[in-house]
C-alpha cells in the first residue's frame, strides 16, 4: 500500500507436506490480488503530468487558405462528455483522464505446486514437480474517440470543411483497455542415480520438462464500419484517400445535420454496433529431454587434484502461435492493426565442461558446446566455446578472468510473425517542413506500419572477455573489481519506421549513395501518395545490425561483523559503469555512443548500490533482522540529449521478526524518502523516464508466515 492509500496487494500462501520412509511430497496454493493503481491516485501525476484530452471539439475550414475557425458546441455538448470548456484552446471541451489511466493493472492469481520425491533404490532417486497458475490482469485506457475531417462536395470557393473531435464518455460506451487471460502449467520430473568408477563418484541424470501457455487478451475498441454508420447513418459519404479520417458528404447534410448527428449522444441501441472487443489468442508449448553426466577422471599424477567434468546434451521442441480474431484480420477495428506468427522450432545441443585444478593456487576451466537448430530460418548451427581461469597471487588477492563465445538464433516471432499497426513520423525528407533557420517545423504524419518477418536473419554472435581481482584481507572484508568487454555482431532487431525515413533522407541529401543497395532498400519500402508526396505505408522487418561494442568495470565491496551481544552487520557496496557503449547500425553509418542511450531512450552510464544490515539471534528460535538497501542511478540526460540530469536516488527498507520455530513476521517500506520521478523535459506525457523511475511514492508491505 502507498501512502495514498492506493495499490493495495494481497497475498496468502498454504503449504503443507508429508515425508515418509524413501521419499517425501509437499503441495501448497498460492492467492495474490493487487488493486489497479491509477494516475489519479498519484500526486505526481496531479501536480506534473496532467493527461488533458478533447471530448468535442469542431474547426470550420474554409476556402481558400483552410485556416481553422472554432465552432460553437452545442448546448450543454461538455457537460453530458463530463469535460469543461478550455478557453486557452478555443473553447473546446477538454477533460483530465488521469482517472482512466491505469499505472498498475489489476489482477488475480493463483498458483498451484505439487512436488514429490521418491528413492528408488540407495543409488537412484526420483523427483518430479508440477506447477499451474491461472491469472487475470486488466488495465484501463483513456476514452474511445475519432478525430478526422468532413468536407462537402461544392467546387471552389464553395468548397469547405469540419476538422472534428469527438471523444465517447464511459457513460455512452465501456471503459476502455485491455484484460489478459493466462493459463501456464510446467512440469519437469528426473531420474538421477550414482555410480563409482575407480575411486571417484559418478552421477547420472536423465530430465525432462514440459511448459504450455495460453492466452486470451481482450480489448475494447471502435468498429471501422460501426463509427462511420453512426457518423452518418444512411446520408452518403466517400472515404477520401480510403482513410478513416477524411470524408465527404453532400452540401445538404454538411450544413444541416453533420454536427447535430456527430455530437448526439450514444444511444443504448447503438452501443455493440459502436465499439465491441477485440480477442487475440496465443499459444505455446515446449518440450525438452536432457542427460546430464558427471564425476572426476585422473590427475594425470601431474595436477594437484584429478579433473572434473560434466557432459550435457539437450533435445527441445517449441511451438507459438497467435490468432487474432476475424475482425482483426480483415482490419475492422479503428486504428488497430493485427498480430499473428505461427512456427515452431527443434533444438539439439551437446555440451561439456572440464575443470582443472593445475596447482593448488591455479585453476582453469575449459567448455564447449554444439546447437543445432531446425525451423524456417536458414541457421543450422553453431559452436561456442570458453575457457575460464583463477589465479591465487597471494593467500589476500587472487585474480580471475574468462573468454567465451556467444551465440543467440533469433527468436520464433521475428522468423514467423507478422504485425500491422499505426504509428507517427517525421517526414524529414520535406524540404517543406523547414524554417528559414533550418528547424523542422512540422508535426507528425499518421502513417501504417506494416511489420514482416525474415527467415534469412543470421544468428548473433560474438566474444565476452572478463578480467578481475578479488582482495581478502580477512575474514570479515573483500573487495573485487572486474572489467569486461562484449563485442557482438550481427545484432537481430526491429527496424523502426523513423529510422527508415532518416536513411532515405541521407540517401537524398548524399550522406548515403543514392544507388547503393542499402538506398534501394529503404526508397523500396517507403510508399508515398502519388499525388501529395506525403508518406502512407512503411514496411519495416527484423534485421541484423552491423556491430556492438559493450565495455565497462564492476566493483563490489562486502564487509560484516559479528559479536556475540549485537549480532551480525552486513554490508555491501556495488558501482558498475560503462566505459564504452558503441552500436554500428549498418555498415557505413556513424558509429552511435550509447552510454546514455538515445534522445527519446535515455539509460544511465553508472549505477551503484549500498546494503547494509543486522541479524541478531534471540532465545530459541526467536531472531530479529533489518535492512537497508539503496540505490543509485548515475546522471541521465533529458529527453533531447541537451544536458544532463541529477543522479536518482531510492532507499528501500525491510525488517523480519521470528516470533517462534512455527511464526514470522515481515515488513518492507519502499522508497522509503518517498523520491518522485525526475522530470525530463520531454513535453510529451507522462514527462519521466518511465523505464528507470516509478511514480509511486512511498509502499508498505506487511507478512506473516505460519508453519503448520
């Protein structure tokens, strides 16, 4: 709970088991329910990021220059909406939907385990688990509305239009959002058994898992054909452009009854033929089988103690698929598009693993590994290796290091799935859309992005090379200081549609060759009106970038002391930072520092942390114990990359009281200064970086355990 009041979550768990002669098996059920947190129940959203839309509002554009005038609403229009009329912005009828914003969704779980084992013999043992959870979430969206143009159909100077907003209220159609169904079960199970061989043991293990999920996500949205119905009901119309924004209509019906009919309230009867919900459908499955062998095998009578091994081999099978519903396939829903993949997947690996103790103060470990893999895409295999090390220098400092391979496929929906949607760009290619000093002037176009799959991908690869040192003065204080470098190539990713229109603008301006493959790729993809120039539909795909360097220290610190009187203190302190940070998109474009990401996606370069604690044993089973864990995000900058923001600070503290062997109790406050959202200058909603703070103030959470 926050202070507020809001977000309240509960949770209640049952556990209970029974062990018997050659095996034991435990079951429990888990309940968890959580409150819809909504923007209206944050002050920082009431006092920084107020989210104001327009209910009703209505410019008339006339002949010759189109500049808008405002229309006079209908009488008593705003209050039936709940809005209030906004005179800064011509009069239209605006409303705060913070109310109808979900920050956290609302949902239910439960969760059930089962887990049981059973000793076959005094050499071979079984175990088996089995979990299901079935959960709901739903969160809530602002008002259904359509904005668009309405012009009639005289010539010339006759010639005039609406540019309209309207906005539905929860009280003409339902909340909008979005609920999601889950139904996983997993079960995994093994049979492992030992064995000697010369002096050594060894074990075997044969396992096997299998995890289903299923899914039902509804959300409720505008119908195409239903919202142009009640627009106009049985006058005549055209689509200009076959847009869902742009019509025409006869003289007679545009000055007489347009207005009247779209700002008429929604009757009951009209409601399902307006809006309705949208279903999609995923599914997956998997299914892996794995034997695991391992023990000891000689010193050679060289090394200081015999090696050690484990050998590993996998076979795996994966399956997805999501099915919109009809609707969405024929592109019946307003200013949704669709989502569907279908595909599946097999998997062979084998892998293994020695290590080496050459000396007591030097060991080395070494390891390889073979996958191969069988769907729609072009990659077969693939084999990664490493070797790793640790050195004793002194009895205090020891140093370690590592190199290895990486390998990734790409994932299922990027070889099998498809997506339409809408997004918004800006077209830096219109010469148009520039001042005198060379600023980009105009808003942004409304564009359809059409997202394909691409089974030619290649895998990413790449090498990750580590280096530390680690200082043991004593018992009671180590510090470790490790630096990395990961250099990956073939990075599989999305295009995005604006980055599209900023390559074709560098093949216009010549930053690019305009005959080179890559121009000929992006002019291909880019589809503009013939008549307008402006850009209707982009098709964007998954590629793989050129290059990734990744390359930082991480320092960790670790002290404690213990008497007999106060109990133990524990502490730990953490900094890790970027030192490099240098994605290359495409081969022959600059190099992008992404130390502190990107403007529009800013990340810190640094991060740190500080815990420090105390347990303390009481008589009997009773004990006591507290927390304090803190964190700090290094500068970020704002959302232009014009300068740099304040390092964020968060504290969270916990504290456990065991009253008895059988009862517990708990309780966290988080963010216990109750530090609020930096705001990043970024003008567009909710003003913060929403990846890298919360807006929730400060939380409790209290727990009790009982073992019965």
């Amino acid at each position: 709970m926050t202070d507020e009041g809001t977000s309240k979550f509960t949770r209640a768990s049952l556990m209970s088991g029974k062990a018997f002669d050659r095996g034991a098996i435990m079951a429990g059920v888990d309940l968890m329910r959580s409150e819809a947190t909504m923007a209206s129940d944050l002050d920082f959203y009431k006092e920084n990021a107020p989210y104001n839309i327009t209910m009703a509002h209505a410019d008339r554009l006339q002949f010759p220059d189109y500049q808008p005038v405002p229309v006079e609403l209908p009488d008593g229009l705003c209050d039936r909406l709940d809005g209030m009329p906004n005179a800064e912005l011509d009069g239209r009828c605006m409303r705060d939907s913070l109310d109808t914003i979900s920050i956290f969704p609302k949902s239910e779980q439960v969760s059930l385990y089962i887990n049981g084992r059973y000793d076959i013999t005094d050499d071979i043992e079984a175990s088996a688990t089995i979990i299901g959870t079935d959960s709901t979430i739903t969160s809530s969206a602002p008002f259904s509305g359509w904005r668009g143009t309405v012009i009639n159909d005289l010539p010339g100077e006759l010639n005039e239009g609406y540019s309209i907003a309207r906005t539905f209220s929860h009280d003409e159609l339902e909340p909008g959002g979005t609920s999601v169904e889950q139904t996983s079960w997993t079960f995994s199970g093994n049979i492992k058994g030992y064995f000697n061989v010369a002096d050594s043991q060894w074990i075997w293990n044969f396992d096997y898992s299998k995890a289903k999920y299923e899914s039902t996500q509804r959300s409720y949205i505008l119908k195409k054909e239903g919202l142009v119905n009640w627009l106009f009901g049985d006058e005549d119309y055209i689509a200009l452009n076959d847009s869902d924004d742009f019509f025409q209509v006869g003289n007679d019906f545009y000055q007489n009854g347009l207005l009247d009919n779209i700002f008429r309230p929604v009757s009951a009867s009209e409601k399902d033929d307006l809006a309705g919900w949208q279903n999609v459908q995923g599914n997956s499955e998997a299914d892996t089988f794995g034997f695991t062998l391992s023990g000891e095998l000689t010193d050679f009578d060289v090394l200081y103690n015999p090696i050690s091994f484990a050998l590993r081999t996998e076979m795996s099978s994966q399956y997805t698929e999501i099915i919109p519903d009809e609707r969405t396939l024929n592109g019946g829903w307003l200013n949704i598009g669709s989502l569907s993949s279908k595909g599946e997947r097999d998997r062979k690996a084998i892998a293994v693993e020695f290590e080496i103790p050459v000396t007591e103060k030097f060991d080395v470990a070494l390891a390889t590994r073979f996958d191969n893999y069988s769907d729609a895409s072009s990659i077969s295999g693939a084999q990664t290796s490493q070797i790793r090390f640790s050195y004793k220098l002194l009895d205090e400092v020891m140093v370690r290091g590592g190199w290895s391979q990486t390998f990734r496929a790409p994932d299922m929906f990027n070889i099998y799935g498809e997506s339409q949607g809408f997004n918004g760009v800006f077209d830096v290619t219109n010469e148009n859309c520039y001042d005198q000093d060379g600023n980009f002037v105009c808003g942004a176009t409304r564009i359809t992005v059409t997202r394909t799959s691409d089974s030619s991908l290649k895998e990413e690869s790449g090498t990750d090379t580590n280096f530390g040192i680690v200082w043991t003065p004593n018992t009671n204080f180590s510090l470790s200081a490790t630096v990395y470098e990961l250099d990956l190539e073939d990075l599989v990713s999305t295009e995005n549609a604006q980055d599209l229109v900023n390559r074709q603008y560098s093949c216009q301006n010549g930053t690019l060759d305009p005959s080179s493959p890559t121009c000929q790729d992006v002019n291909s993809r880019i589809t503009r009106d013939s008549i307008n120039g402006e850009i209707t539909d982009i098709n964007v795909r998954p590629v793989n970038q050129q290059s990734m360097l990744q390359r930082g220290f991480d320092l960790i610190a670790d002290y404690n002391y213990e008497t007999d009187q106060m109990g133990l203190f524990y502490s730990r302190l953490t900094f890790s930072k970027y030192l490099a940070f240098d994605l290359e998109r495409f081969e022959g474009e600059d190099t992008v520092d992404l130390r502190y990401g990107e403007p529009g996606l800013s990340t810190p370069s640094g991060r740190a942390t500080f815990s420090l604690g105390w347990n303390k044993k009481l008589e009997g089973f009773q004990s006591v114990g507290m927390n304090l864990f803190v964190q700090r995000q290094g500068s970020t900058k704002n959302f232009r990359h014009t300068q740099y923001m304040e390092p964020y600070y968060v504290a969270n503290l916990t504290g456990n009281y065991q009253y008895s062997s059988r009862l517990g109790f708990g309780l966290s406050i988080n963010n216990v200064f109750a530090a609020e959202p930096q705001l990043n200058e970024s003008g567009v909603w909710p003003n913060y970086w929403a990846h890298l703070q919360s807006p929730v103030g400060r939380s409790f959470n209290l727990s009790a355990n009982y073992l019965f």
